[in-house]
C-alpha cells in the first residue's frame, strides 16, 4: 500500500489525487488505517485458520465478516444499522481515519476474540 501510494506520488506530483480525502496528512492517515485494518484482516483468517484447521472455512468466514455482515448490517431497521454498522471490520479503518479510537478497540476485540482460542486450541492439540 505504501508503495503504490508513493508511486502514485511520484506520478501525480503536488497536484491532488482525485478521489483522494484531503491534505497529505489525512491521506497518511487513511494509509495507514487502511494498512492496519488489512493487518487485522489477515490476522483474524489466520487465527480462524488455526481454529478450524481448514483454510475454506477461514476464507469462508473472513470473507462473510468483510462483505456479507456488512452488507445484511445495512439492511437493518434504522436504530440498529446505524449502531452496529460502525463496529464492522470494513469501516473501522474510515473511522480510524477520522481519529476516533473506538475503532481502535474495535480492532484489538476482533483480534482478541480470534487470537485467544486460537491460541488455547493450538497449546492443546499441538503440544
């Protein structure tokens, strides 16, 4: 992501990107909560990976988490929508971005709901 982004730089100058947010330092930002929100991503599959011992089911359930929970989320009546539409994977990053930490948390609680039993299951199948 870094990458393309200082390519894109290179390329585009000082001129704005188009479709970009604003300022270099609220692109930066997006950058790099995107970057983490990514991270989060993989690493929630790995330890989906690590439960079920099946990379289908883990891509399986990755992939429901970023595009069909999200989607169904949107679909709910207004109060819930709105309330539970924020705390989905793929929008923590927009809110990262904005600086609210609440999606901070949000990320470290998807990890720690994967990473804690994945961890407790390899300790006991693999040792």
């Amino acid at each position: 992501m870094l990458a393309s982004y200082l390519t894109s730089r290179l390329i585009v100058g000082d001129r704005p990107i188009p479709g970009a947010a604003g300022p270099l330092t609220e692109e930066l930002a997006r950058l790099l909560s995107v970057s983490l929100a990514t991270m989060v991503a993989g690493l929630v599959g790995l330890g989906l990976g690590a439960i079920t011992r099946s990379g289908t089911a883990a891509i399986t359930t990755v992939a429901t988490f970023l595009f069909v929970l999200p989607t169904i989320i949107n679909l709910l009546p207004t109060p819930w929508g709105e309330r539970l539409g924020p705390l989905m994977l793929p929008n923590l990053a927009g809110h990262l971005a904005r600086g609210e930490l609440f999606a901070l948390a949000g990320m470290a609680i998807y990890l720690a709901a994967v990473a804690i039993p994945a961890n407790d299951l390899i300790v006991r199948r693999d040792a």
